[in-house]
C-alpha cells in the first residue's frame, strides 16, 4: 500500500510538472507580440533556409525558445531550440570571457604584451611584435589583412597557423584601422589557455560552458559527434541549395569553432545582460563586462542601414546604435550557418538566432524582433529589405562576372604542355601549393584539405573547379595565372586571395 502511495504521489508530481511546463511554455508563447512567430517563419521561407532557432530574452527570462524548419534538406528531423548550429564568429566574445576572468584573477590586464604571455609571438612587423597588446588583438587593429587561407581549406594545425602570422605583411599600420581578423583571435585563445595553464578547448568547457549551463555546447568537431541533435551546414553549390560538410576549425577554434543551441547562447547573454552574474552567480566582474561593451576602435560603416548610424568595436562584441538605442551584437558565419545575438539593454532584451542556411536571414529575423517589442513591426519589411540588398549585390556580381568573361580571349593555348605547370609552388604565409596531372588534366592541391580541376581559360590562366561541394560555394570559380621565368619555365603561380594578388613561387627541384 505505502508503494502504491509512493508511486501515485510521484505521478500526480510529475503530472503536475508537466502541466506547469506545458502552461509557462504557454504563458512565453503569449508574451511575445502577436504575429512574431509567424513572421519568422515567414523570413525563413522567404530566404530558403532550412532550419533556424531563435531564443528571446526579457530581463533574465527566456521568455521564448523555438525551432523551424528541418536539420537537413531531404530528411524530416525538425530543428528545436536544442538543435545544434555552428555559431561561427560569436566565439570570440567566449574567448574574451575568459581572458576577462583572468582579468578579475589579477593574472592577466587588457593592455599586457601579447609576447610576454607568449613568446614565440612574431608579426610581420618588428615593433608591432614589441608593442601588440591583449587590448590590441582583441580589437582587430593589428594592421594585418584577413588571411583566412592559411587556415580555411588547410591541413595546418593551430600552432602551425600561429607560428606563420610571422609571415603576414600588414596591410595598414598598426593601429591607424579596423580590419577583421581571425588570427588574432586564435592568439588570444592561446594567451588564454597559457595563462589559465591548459588548453583552450578545455577552459571552454570547465570556465565557461559549465558555470552557464551549456551543456552540450562543443568546441570541436570530435566532440560535435557525440550529439544527436544536430543541424547541417547547407550552401548554394553550382546555383543549388544543398547540404555540405561540417568545416573543422581546430586550427583557428578560439576565432569560431563553437557549435551551441538557442538555448544555452541565450545563457550567454543573459549573462551579458546581467552585468556578469548569471543565476545569482557571479561569472564576471561587471567592470570586465563594461569593458567589453565598450567601443575600442571605430569600424568603417557605409552608413545603409536605416536605423543604424555608427559601428564600433568593443571587446569580442560590435558596438552600434539601433533606433537611438545602444546595441551590442556580433554575428557569425562558417560554411552553411549564420548566427546573430545580441541585446539593448535600455529596451532590456536579448536574442538568438541560428541558421543551417548561410544566409543573413538571421540578422534581418533579429531586427524584427527588435521592432515587435518596441511596438514598431510595421515599420520596416526587414525580409524585403534584406531582399532589395541582396538583388542589387547579385546585380554586382553578375555585371562583375561578365566583365572577367568578356576578357576571355577564346582559341588561345598554353605556353606550356601540362607537365610544365606540375611542381610544388610556396608562399611564405599561406604555404605550400601543388600541381600535377591525372587523366592529362592539371590538379590542384593544398596537401589533403583542399584539391581540384584546372581547366584553361585563356592563355596561361585556369579557373579552378574545386573537388568539394563546400569549397565551390567558399571559393566560387577561382583564377590561376602562371608566370614565366627567361627560360621560359613556369615559376609563379597566381591567386587571387584578400582581392589582391598573391605569388606562389615554385620550389626548385634538387634532384
């Protein structure tokens, strides 16, 4: 009898349980405003996207959480809002956090020299190797270009790409500019873990995900696969949506390797709301917070944006104004998913939106919610907007694409038969290059990461069809220019990286 007692009791409280679930799940369904829901759904299906997530926040409630769409074209598993998403470009605000926890430790100050952290730290530029400071690299005024090759379709490890930043020229002078780049923020996750006395990866998950409740949060691929709930990454490829591969990021993982949900980003900024506290806890001290939501370095800003008339850049985190009010936002972008979260604290909202689409749906989604809760949804067609925008680049590229093919000089031929192209071809930054010839066609390879097609343009350019669906949609139809030494031999060999041109010299054969 007492067991029966036992177990009614225990059904009735999980009845209970279920019933208060299902009515706050009710109550924060009623507390956005009408017709949100339905206009996200809308803007999903108006850009093609697959899957997306979205997280609202209000003070320091999720006050809404919800999934659309599918994981993956062809298959009927639909996203939740505990669906995983690479979150791309939003890591950097988690590395910084936990720099800033140093900070509060008394170990680490914003202004530190990066090289007596680290010493094996060398840029291009002896004095900026002398002077760069944590302040410095988190703010993305090295003076460096973006050079994102070395790592994007590259067998290099992390030490790897971080020992070849040596052999970067900087493409301003340090400090005079805002230039995005990714590489400084793998060195900072590299400050962070020497000085936290392991790796990254790790205080990823004891520092930050743990104390934030993010439980299923990951920083590798590895890690990725122990999920089951999981979105795919999807691009345009040869003018089809389609999905594609998972792009592994170890070697630049403090910039953007973390895959997390609505969910448990929402924690996220929560805590960036909450002044450094979360769940009455104390994460950060609120003058780390202050710091990295204050601007450092003006960003340049065409100035497009209706309701938006400055950019800076705090620390991991963009610094704007939005309709009068202060914003603090950072997106992020890998192969197939585009994130954007952000909050204005006058308004006390937050959010979260992911999508496995690749698309800036998720900015424009973001700015409807924003509208809704200020009572202005009316205001602007965000989709529309974004759309116009989206036409008139397109139109840019087109006439930009027909002008490269108007060049072509048709009923030319090589200077060379194909084995005089084949050689190992260095860059003293972005490395090392190959071609060789399979079935007499030319090959063009970057160790295992990155192989493709050379077929003959004009004369002695190729454009490059590229193996792999994701690097088709990453590098689009790529140009290889060859160069010829006075023996008429092939010893440069040009691509077209950071839109300028960039020279691969072929490795002399000692044989």
């Amino acid at each position: 009898m007492k067991k029966y007692n036992k177990l009614t009791k225990s059904m009735i409280s999980t009845a209970l349980f279920l019933f208060m679930l299902t009515y706050v799940q009710g109550m924060q369904q009623e507390s956005i405003p009408q017709g949100l829901e339905q206009q996200i759904e809308q803007i999903r299906k108006d850009w093609d996207i697959p899957g997306m997530a979205v997280a609202i926040i209000k003070g320091d409630e999720v006050i809404y959480a919800n999934g659309f769409g599918v994981r993956e074209l062809g298959k009927s598993a639909k996203v939740d809002e505990k669906t995983l998403f690479a979150v791309g470009s939003t890591t950097k605000g988690m590395t910084v956090a936990t720099l800033g926890m140093l900070v509060d430790e008394g170990k680490l100050s914003w202004d530190d020299r990066v090289i007596d952290v680290l010493p094996g730290f060398r840029m291009y530029d002896a004095y900026a190797t002398a002077e760069m400071r944590v302040r410095d690299i988190l703010t993305h005024k090295s003076g460096l270009t973006r050079g994102d090759q070395i790592w994007f379709g590259s067998a290099m490890n992390l030490q790897e790409v971080f020992h070849s930043i040596r052999y970067l020229k900087p493409a301003y002078s340090f400090r005079s500019t805002y230039n995005y780049q990714n590489l400084m923020y793998l060195t900072a996750g590299l400050v962070s873990g020497e000085i936290h006395g392991d790796t990254w990866d790790n205080v990823m998950y004891k520092r930050f995900f743990r104390p934030l409740k993010m439980r299923t949060s990951v920083t590798n691929l590895k890690d990725l696969a122990k999920r089951s709930n999981v979105a795919t990454p999807h691009a345009r490829v040869d003018g089809k949506l389609q999905p594609i591969e998972d792009r592994n990021l170890d070697n630049i993982a403090p910039a953007g390797s973390v895959y997390s949900n609505a969910l448990e980003m929402a924690n996220w900024i929560r805590l960036n709301m909450n002044k450094g506290e979360f769940e009455g806890k104390r994460i950060l001290s609120e003058e780390v917070m202050n710091e990295m939501h204050t601007p450092q370095m003006h960003m340049s800003y065409s100035g497009t944006n209706k309701v938006t008339n400055f950019s800076l850049y705090g620390l991991g985190f963009r610094v704007s104004d939005y309709r009068g009010h202060k914003m603090v936002s950072h997106g992020g972008g890998i192969d197939g998913f585009i994130t954007w979260i952000g909050f204005i604290s006058d308004l006390d909202l937050g959010w979260v939106v992911v999508n496995n689409g690749g698309s800036r749906a998720s900015t424009l989604v973001g700015y409807e919610i924003i509208d809704a809760f200020m009572g202005l949804e009316d205001d602007i067609d965000w989709s529309a907007d974004g759309k116009k925008s989206y036409n008139e680049s397109m139109a840019r590229y087109d006439s930009l694409r027909n002008d490269v093919d108007s060049r072509r000089v048709f009923r030319t031929e090589t200077r060379l038969q194909n084995s005089g192209y084949v050689g190992d071809y260095n860059h003293e930054f972005y490395g090392d290059m190959t071609i060789s010839t399979s079935d007499n066609k030319l090959i063009i390879s970057r160790g295992d990461a990155l192989n493709g097609t050379l077929n003959h343009w004009h004369y002695d350019t190729f454009r490059a069809r590229w193996d792999e669906p994701r690097e088709r949609a990453r590098y689009g139809n790529e140009f290889i220019t060859f160069h010829f030494n006075a023996k008429n031999e092939a010893h440069i060999m040009e691509r077209f990286l950071d839109g300028n041109p960039v020279y691969f010299n072929k490795v002399k054969d000692d044989k």
